[in-house]
C-alpha cells in the first residue's frame, strides 16, 4: 500500500478504560491473567491497571465476593472491535453466559472510550451502571481521578465522592500477598458458611 495511504487509513491511537471482575476459579488470578492477554493483543498496550479490589457481590447474593480492577489501555481498535477482543477474552478464558448479574470467571466491560458517547444494539459507552458502582469508581479513581463521564460531565473522582460511604467501605484493596492466598482463603469462608 502507499505510503500515503496508509498514513490515511491507519486510526490514531486512543485512551479507553476497561472493567475487570471476577469470582469464580481463582478470581485475583484471573484478572491478572486478562490483563495480560490484553497487554498481548494486537494494537492494544495496557498503560495502567489498579489495585485489585474484593468486595460483595452487586446482584444475587448467593456467589462469592468478587475481585475487581479497572485498566488503562492506548490502543488502535476501534470501540466494536475492542469489545470483541474483550468478548473473545472472556471466551478464551472459559466463561460461559450464565443468569445476567451471576457468577463469572472473568468479565470485562467497556468502560470509557476516548471521551465518546456510543449507543448501538451491541455497546453502550460509558458504560450505563459505571457511575453507581463502588467497585468501578474506586479503581478508575485510582488510576485516573480526572477521567470524564462525557454524559454526566464529572470526573471519576467526583462520582465517587457521590457514592454512599457504606458503599465506599464495603471495598478491601487487596495487598499484594494476599493475591497469592486470597482464592483458598475464599474458599474456606464458602465452605464454613455452610
Ligand atoms: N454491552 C453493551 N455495552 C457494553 C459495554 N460498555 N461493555 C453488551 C461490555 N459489554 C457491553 O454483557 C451483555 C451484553 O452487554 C454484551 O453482549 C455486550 O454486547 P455480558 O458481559 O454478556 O453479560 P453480563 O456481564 O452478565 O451483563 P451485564 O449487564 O453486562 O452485567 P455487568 O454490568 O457486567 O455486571 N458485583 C461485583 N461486586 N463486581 C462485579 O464486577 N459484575 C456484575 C456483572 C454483577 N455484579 C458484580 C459485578
Ligand atoms: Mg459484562
């Protein structure tokens, strides 16, 4: 291809922030194992990614507690093509769509993408509950307070401010050795629960 055409037709990259969660398997695992399958895909480089973050399941209360992060990726994908690379991910890594708000191995949301508003059957952008959700908020404050809701026209950091303190509390930061530890000790609670 000439050169100037290629200069024409190849995308600029842009910024978007994606959602992980999960709570089945070995949920911190798993987050980290997304992360780095993205870090992987063509034209996709992760820029940031936060704490890992447990907390209570939102939705059916009888699944475990959850593990959730939010990461920064530049990337060339356009905003469809992203969420299928996502999808493909989830897929890859064993999840099958099951009862909506139930238990995942790994599930990953389109958060932001490049500041842009986008309604179609297949996506919606920012991502319509984003702005209630603790889990979502805290580790996108983290890692970017200043990023925009172009709909709500506020920042991360101010979206969370606005959420309930009991909300807040209900999120532990995982520390790094309990990364390791945290799927058996899951496991145990689940099991003397019953
Ligand atoms: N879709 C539209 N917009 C988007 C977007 N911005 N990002 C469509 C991702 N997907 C988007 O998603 C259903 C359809 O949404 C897709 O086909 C896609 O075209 P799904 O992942 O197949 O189904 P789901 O995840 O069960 O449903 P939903 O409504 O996306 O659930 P959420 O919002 O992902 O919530 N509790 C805690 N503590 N932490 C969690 O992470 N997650 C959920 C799932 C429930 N409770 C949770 C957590
Ligand atoms: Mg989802």
């Amino acid at each position: 291809m000439p050169l100037g055409v290629a200069a024409i037709t190849e995308r600029a990259p842009v910024i978007a922030y994606l959602g992980l969660g999960a709570n089945l398997g070995e949920p911190a695992q798993q987050v980290r194992e997304a992360v780095s399958r993205l870090n992987n895909a063509d034209e996709v480089e992760v820029t940031r990614v936060s704490s890992f973050y447990r907390n209570p399941p939102l939705g059916p209360q009888d699944q475990p507690w959850y593990v959730n992060a939010v990461a920064r990726v530049r990337t060339r994908l356009g905003p469809e093509e992203l969420l299928r690379l996502l999808q493909q991910i989830e897929t890859a890594m064993g999840r099958e769509r099951g009862e909506r708000w139930g238990p995942r191995l790994i599930d990953l949301d389109l958060l932001l993408y490049n500041g842009e508003v986008i309604f179609t059957p297949d996506l919606v952008v920012p991502h319509p509950e984003m702005h209630h959700r603790v889990f979502v908020l805290a580790p996108l404050a983290e890692i970017a307070s200043r990023a925009w809701h172009p709909l709500l026209h506020k920042s991360a950091g101010d979206l969370l401010a606005e959420l309930d303190a009991a909300d807040r509390a209900a999120l532990e930061p995982l520390a790094r050795s309990e990364l390791r530890a945290e799927s058996s000790k899951q496991f145990k609670s689940f099991l003397s629960n019953r």
